[in-house]
C-alpha cells in the first residue's frame, strides 16, 4: 500500500474528528535562489479532511524514510 493510500485511509481529522482524507503531493519553492528562478525542490504531501477540508502537510522523506510506516501512522492518528 502507497503512502497516500496509507494517509487516506487512517487519517483522522484534529478539528471534526472525520475518518479518511483526500491525499496529494505538493511542490514549493525554497529560499534564495530557488526563490527567484521558482525552482519548487521541496516536495510535501497534505491530507485534506473529506468532511471539513482541514489540512495537515506532512514531509514525505520522514514517512518514507522509516521501515516501518504502520508504527508511524499509529503513533501520528493513534492506531
């Protein structure tokens, strides 16, 4: 299962307590250089509330990064 898909599903949202999210990848432009020449490096993805709209960014090289991406999703929406 992809991340998103992991996302989506054990989502739970802080502000109406809704389960399940509409989960995308974003790009943004850094500082600098970056900046000006709009150079989006930085990759992000968020998690909308499919009941309020209430979003939350998460960075997906810490998600993706761990071995064990269940214990993290369980540790963020208490799984």
């Amino acid at each position: 299962m992809s991340l998103e898909e992991q996302l989506g599903s054990r989502f739970v949202c802080t502000k109406c307590k809704t389960h399940g999210a509409t989960v995308k990848r974003i790009s943004a432009a850094g500082t600098g250089l970056s900046k000006i020449f709009d150079i989006e490096h930085n990759q992000f993805v968020t998690a909308s509330c499919t009941n309020c709209g209430y979003t939350e960014v998460y960075n997906p090289e810490v998600l993706e990064g761990k071995r064990h991406l269940g214990s993290i999703f369980d540790i963020l929406f208490g799984g």
